[in-house]
C-alpha cells in the first residue's frame, strides 16, 4: 500500500482486505494531540476514514 519513501496512503477497505490485511493484529495505539486514533502494527498504522477508506501511514524512525 506504502510504496518507497512515502509515509501514507489512501486506500479503501475493499482493497486492504483484497490483499489480505487483518485488521484484527494490533500492537498499539496512538492518539495525536487532536484526538485522532491510528491503530498500528508494528511501524505501519491506519487511520479510519469515512465510507470505508483508510488512511495507511508509516511511523517514522529516529
């Protein structure tokens, strides 16, 4: 879904799921100083968005 140095994506739930993703395995949760919650597995997250899409991040090391 994150493809070279980008750091997020836009994806649907359809497509995650298409490619086998299981929203079911979580390592932690961060909640921003705003209050938006990305459930994360390992260093990728997601964000929910409206009408099943998803916000795919990558955590940034260092």
């Amino acid at each position: 879904m994150i493809t070279g140095n980008e750091e997020m994506s836009r994806v649907s739930k359809e497509k995650l799921l298409q490619e086998g993703f299981l929203f079911k395995y979580i390592t932690h949760i961060y909640r921003n100083k705003k209050g938006t919650i990305y459930f994360f597995c390992y260093d990728h997250g997601y964000l929910v968005l409206e009408n099943d899409w998803y916000l795919i991040v990558r955590h940034k090391s260092g």
